[in-house]
C-alpha cells in the first residue's frame, strides 16, 4: 500500500492506544507515524525479555466486553496464538492462603474456628456500635464487616497499593469497589456454587492470553503498521507539539533521537504520553493554569522482581495478593501460569509486583539489593525453599498508576477544555494520554474512536468512553444527578498542599 506524502498523523507513544490509532488509521489510508520514547513496545502491555525469561508487567488478562477490541486481538494475533488459561488467584494471609473469591470452607480453615470466632464477634461489635467516622475507607469497611476481618482482608493491600494509610482513602471508592456487599452476603456467595461469574470482569473464569505474553500482539500490531506503510520509530522522544495560536491549531512535533532533534509536520496528533507531559511540551506554552493543572497530576509508580525458581515451587494461581502486613510485595505473579512459553523446562519465574513512587527509597535502590530484598521475603513467605531462587531481574515501570485525587478532575478538566479550544487536532488517548486508569481494551477503543473522527470525520466524544458499569466509578453531584465514570475504580486520595 502507498500511503500519500501528506503530514498525516503523528502518534505519540507506541503502546497499545497508540498502536491501535495507527493500524485504524493506515487502513483507513491516513498515514499515520508513530513515535516512541523507548526502546521497548507495548508500553506497560509489553512483554520484557531478560535471557530468555519473559515478563508480562503488571499481568494482562485477554478479556472484554467490547466486541470490536476482541475482533482487533484476532485480526493482529491467529488463534493457534492465543491459550485458554484459567483464571486463578488467591490472598496470602499469614501463611495461609485464601480462595479469591473467598469460600467459606477454605477461609474457616485457614483462620481456624477461634479467629472465625473472633472475627465474627468483631463483625456483631460493629453492627452494634459502628465507627462514628465512616468518611474514609477504614471507617466504612469496618463498619460493615468488622475491624478483624478489614484487617485481614482489606486493609493491607489497599495500604500498599495507595502508598497511603487507609483512613486517608476517601469512603466513596469502598462504596464502588464492594458495592452492597454485605458479611451475610459474602458468607452465602462463598457456601454456595459461583454463578455467572462471567458477569463480573474480576471474576471471569478463564481468559485469552497470547503465548509470549501482551507484548506479542503490539509487536505483531507493530508489524502490521509497518506492512500498511506505517512508520513506528523506537528511541525518539517528542520533546516538542507546535502549535499555532492564530489557527488553534497543532502544526507538528519535534522528536529527538538523542542525536538531536529534528521537526515533524502534522495535520493531527494522537497523544499517549502522560497528559501531564503532553501540556508541558506545548509550544507555545500552554498558560499558566493549564500548566498548574498539569502539575498538579499525580502516579503511582511500579517495579517488578523477577525471581527464577525450581519448577516444584510453581503454584497455579496467576496472582497471589500478599496481604500480610510483614512483607512489603503487594502480589506475585507466576509467569509459568500465565503461559509455559514464558518460562523455561524444570524452571518457573515468580514475579513479586512492588507498588511505589518514582524516585523513593526502592525505586532508587540498586537492582541487587532489589533482588535480595524480594528472595528474603518470597523465603520468609514460606513460598520457595531458602537458597534456591537463581538469577534475578528488575523492571521498573513509571507512571503505572494515576492517581484520583481530589482535584485531578478539574485538573484534568481544565487541560480538555484549553486542548479542545486551542488544539483541537491534538487527540488524548490511552491511560496516562487521558489520566484514567482503564483497562487495556478500553484503552484501545479511545484510539479506534479517535480514528474514525480523524478519518471519517466522525464525532465521537472519547472522553465519554469507560469500561463496563461493574468498573465505573460512579459519583453524584450536589443536586443528586450520577455523573459520568471516571475509568476503573481508583480510589479518591487527599490532594498535595499545593504550598
């Protein structure tokens, strides 16, 4: 295919939105260049290879609701592609583990008839005499099923995921994330067989995965781009989106490739870099404002430690969430039991997820003392025999996570309307392009919708896209009136002192 030598689309950001607008866009027959900051595909779907041992950062299950996404995953990847895994995951709890979903046979043995006990005389305190301040998560977690069980089950991981001690979490996101959820409830689900659990997105049975991890279908999706006449350029930072006040418009980039920059003409760009990121880059600059709302955006940040083990200390769970309060990793992946192609013979790979700002005390700490770090805690876990994890591998992932503070959405509001007004052919897409935390399929649906305005001259609003209702993070105004989800649920954290 010929593509003409009109400026077209630049595409900031080769993750899955990015790659997604370029291949709907190139067979649109919009040329489309897309321009990568590192050295890597995927963006946090990649798969990281490290001598032969495959990682999937984060873990990324192949499911949807959306039909059109599952109709992309198959055109980009064959079947022969893709396995059929069982979705598994259980809670690590002071060495015992729990079925996620909880069941009631399985969690009485592991806390034992005098912690049952314990915890349910917990749970009739809190029925009688509720905590009194039930604004934040603590309050209304334990209010409903007791401090015991909060402690157990909630409070911990919530901890570590957040980097906040929970009665700093506002309540709203407790409310979401168990819904109506009740003791009774969770005893009655837990005695009886699960049904339609397809229902829920957390709770599906089994899932798709690509064989060599997400990373196989951007890689492959990257030479699909290129067939169709695409550019995808590795190593080139857009330091630079030109704009023309006079025209309210998006002229071009300037890329870099450590060589120097060079300028990039456009008609549109599609961004999927941090949205924080994509004001500052503006040139002109962005007004002040704009720029303090930027700033004012916050992440969560990510690293991954990958432990290479005997084979006899695979478990079958994809994830096991830690909650013991002892140890610092908040989840461990198997990679064996996402797929065996990403593991070697005799060997599985055990990746403890560690959840942190960019630039504390782990982020910054040497990847040997990473290594040590994560072996002490998977022996002192009891889940691998002490001396016999082998070689090591770190991954640190920035801006995995944004956060929901109680500002971002104006924040975030303010950015929309000064791109809309003064940029318009400037198109966020994407996690970190539109400081949600969506899933990958919702993701990519942002860019499908952003090409077909870019394309066929559509009107799509992206920013009404979210995920299924089980995820929205529902929110009332004074007046009552539910206002659009937000993405994934995400708790709501106390904002920066602005100083």
């Amino acid at each position: 295919m010929t593509i003409g030598q009109e400026p077209g689309t630049v595409i900031i950001g080769a993750g899955p939105a990015g790659l997604t607008a370029a291949y709907e866009l190139l067979r649109r027959d919009r040329r489309a260049r897309v321009f990568e900051a590192d050295d890597v595909i995927g963006g946090i779907s990649r798969t990281v290879e490290r001598d032969g041992w495959r990682f999937d950062i984060g873990g990324h299950r192949f499911f949807t609701k959306v039909p059109r996404v599952e109709e992309f995953w198959h055109e980009i990847l064959p079947d022969e592609d893709f396995l059929l895994r069982p979705r598994m995951s259980r809670i690590y709890y002071r060495g015992g583990l729990y079925d996620y979903p909880l069941r009631a046979v399985n969690a009485l043995r592991n806390l034992g008839l005098l912690e049952a006990a314990r915890c349910m005389g917990s749970y009739a305190r809190a029925r009688l005499r509720p905590p009194k301040d039930q604004s934040h998560f603590e309050g209304w977690v334990s209010a409903r099923f007791g401090w015991r069980l909060y402690s157990i089950f909630f409070k911990t991981y919530t901890e570590k995921v957040w980097g906040m001690p929970a009665d700093q979490l506002q309540a709203d996101w407790a409310a979401q994330r168990i819904k109506n959820l009740s003791l009774a409830k969770a005893v009655l689900n837990a005695l009886l067989p699960r049904r339609n659990s397809k229902d829920v997105t957390s709770l599906i049975e089994e899932f798709q995965y690509p064989k060599l991890g997400p990373g196989m279908m951007w890689e492959r999706c990257t030479d699909r781009v290129r067939d169709l006449g695409g550019e995808v350029t590795l190593r080139h930072r857009v330091s630079r989106v030109h704009r023309d006040p006079q025209r309210r418009r998006a002229t071009g980039v300037t890329v870099d490739d450590g060589n120097g920059p060079r300028r990039e003409q456009a008609d549109h760009v599609v961004s999927s870099m941090p949205i924080s990121e994509l004001v500052r880059v503006m040139d002109p600059p962005a007004p002040p404002p704009v720029r303090a709302a930027a700033d004012d955006l916050r992440y969560r940040d990510f690293l991954t430690v990958a432990l290479v083990v005997p084979s006899e200390f695979s478990f079958p769970d994809n994830w096991i969430y830690v909650h013991d309060p002892g140890a610092r990793v908040g989840r461990i992946q198997n990679f064996g039991s996402w797929s065996p192609y990403l593991v070697k013979d005799g060997h599985t790979c055990l990746g403890l997820e560690y959840f942190v700002f960019e630039n504390d005390d782990m982020w910054n700490s040497p990847d040997a003392d990473l290594i040590a770090l994560a072996t002490s805690e998977l022996e002192q876990l009891g889940l691998v025999r002490p001396g016999c994890v082998g070689s090591g591998h770190v991954v640190r992932m920035p801006k995995a996570y944004p956060v929901y503070d109680e500002r971002y959405q104006h924040n975030v509001e303010v950015i929309r309307e000064w791109l809309a007004a003064q940029v318009p052919n400037v198109h966020p897409v994407g996690r970190n392009g539109m400081h949600r935390y969506n899933n990958q399929d919702h993701s990519m649906l942002t860019a499908m919708l952003v090409a077909e305005n870019i394309a066929d001259g559509a009107e799509h609003d992206v920013w009404s896209v979210n995920v299924e209702q089980d995820y929205h993070e529902q929110s009332h105004d004074k007046g009552g009136n539910e206002r659009g989800g937000t993405g994934r649920d995400a708790p709501v954290v106390p904002a920066r002192s602005r100083g």
